[in-house]
C-alpha cells in the first residue's frame, strides 16, 4: 500500500491564482481530512469528510473549498490565492470504525503564494 | 472539543523513560484521548489512545487518571529517534475524530 499520496510536494503560487491540492489514499479509508501547519504552530483542520459525497468544515475553511466523489480522493481547492495561505498543507485518512480512529498522514505539500 | 495543555518543551537521556503530561479537565464522557507525534516537517505519526482504561502499545504506555482529567505519555527507554513534537488531543465521534492539534510538547532526547 503506498498509504496517503499528496501531490505537489511543493508549489509557489502568485496572489489570486488558483490550485487544487490532491490526495489519495489506497486504503479503503472512510474518513479523510485536510490540516494545514503554519511555521511553529500545531496542524489546523480546514475541511474532513466522513464519506463519499459528505464533506464539513473545520477551524478554518475560509478560502478553501472540498469534494469528496470518491473513497480515494479527497481534493482541496484554493481560490484567489492569499499570502496568508502560505503554509504546509497535510492530508490524513482514517478508517473510521470500530474502536479505533487513528489518522494516517501523507508527507505534506509546502505552499508558498507570493 | 477539550482543550489540553501540555508543557512546551521536555528533555530526557537516551535509555530513560519520557514522561509527558497532558492535562484535558474539560473532557466529556464520549471523548478519547489521543496522542500523536511529529518528527521534523513530516506529517504527524499516531502513538496511542485510550478513553478510561490505561493503554499499552509496541511504542509507548498511556496512563490516564481516574477523574480522566489529565495523562501521561510513557516512553520507556527513550531514543534519540524519539525527538520530535508529541500533541495530546481530545477528540470524539460528533466531530468525526478531527484533530485539534494545540503546539504540543517538544521532547528532545539527548545522548
């Protein structure tokens, strides 16, 4: 299993640009998430899903849009990029059954909007 | 959510236990409390969770109070590979188990 795949690895965007970060994961996991880590501060929950086609917010959502077609997939969308958007961006999946809940992470893609 | 709080920073010899502190007095009967760890900008690594009972796993012990009001991660014999931030979280099922990472704790193991 390659787990939580997250690509780009890293990408510098220009102000009011647009991206969408991608994710997969191959573990036939229910629930997905996006976190994002700014510089010396803890992860950030900007959207989870708990399942094809249901999506919801987190801390904070603003400038940020989600979609879940997919068990796999779990994209996050930036429009009108910011410079406040700068930050490392983490995907996570989970089974979410049973007794246990634990999160798997993928590696990040570093985002800079300049 | 609950909140937790957790001293900023830790050192302990390689070899020795680590011992790090939670303190989660808010926490309702329905949450567990998980703990996670990253090591440099990798993404975070789970540890272990427990909701009343202590936990035991290849990597590391929980000890959670009888009131459930605060924890102790245990790391039995600390390597240096086990420097990195650990976070203490509350999390339950109504929030489909997002994690509300806090700055944790930075441990760092020292020869």
């Amino acid at each position: 299993n390659a787990g939580v795949t997250q690509t780009p690895k890293f990408r510098i965007l220009k102000i009011g640009q647009s991206m969408t970060l991608q994710c997969t994961q191959d573990m036939n996991h229910n629930y997905m998430y996006w976190y994002r880590q700014d510089p010396g501060m803890g992860l950030k929950l900007i959207y989870y899903s708990v399942g094809a086609g249901i999506t919801d917010k987190g801390e904070v959502p603003n400038g940020y849009n989600v979609s879940r077609s997919t068990t796999e997939d779990f994209p996050l969308r930036l429009e009108l990029a910011a410079p406040s958007q700068t930050s490392v961006y983490f995907c996570a999946s989970s089974y979410g059954m049973g007794v246990s809940y634990e999160q798997y992470f993928g590696p990040g893609t570093r985002l800079t909007v300049t | 959510d609950a909140k937790t709080t957790q001293p900023p920073s830790m050192d302990c010899a390689e070899g020795r236990a680590a011992n790090l502190p939670c303190n989660h007095s808010t926490i309702s009967g329905n949450e567990y409390v998980y703990w996670y760890r990253q090591i440099h900008s990798q993404g975070p690594q789970y540890i272990i969770h427990g909701l009343k009972n202590n936990e035991t796993n290849e990597m590391a012990s929980l000890i959670i109070t009888e009131d459930r009001k605060s924890s102790t991660l245990i790391l039995p014999h600390a390597t240096l590979r086990d420097t990195a931030v650990y976070y203490c979280i509350v999390t339950a099922p109504n929030s489909g188990y997002a994690l509300n990472f806090g700055k944790g704790t930075s441990l760092l193991v020292t020869p």
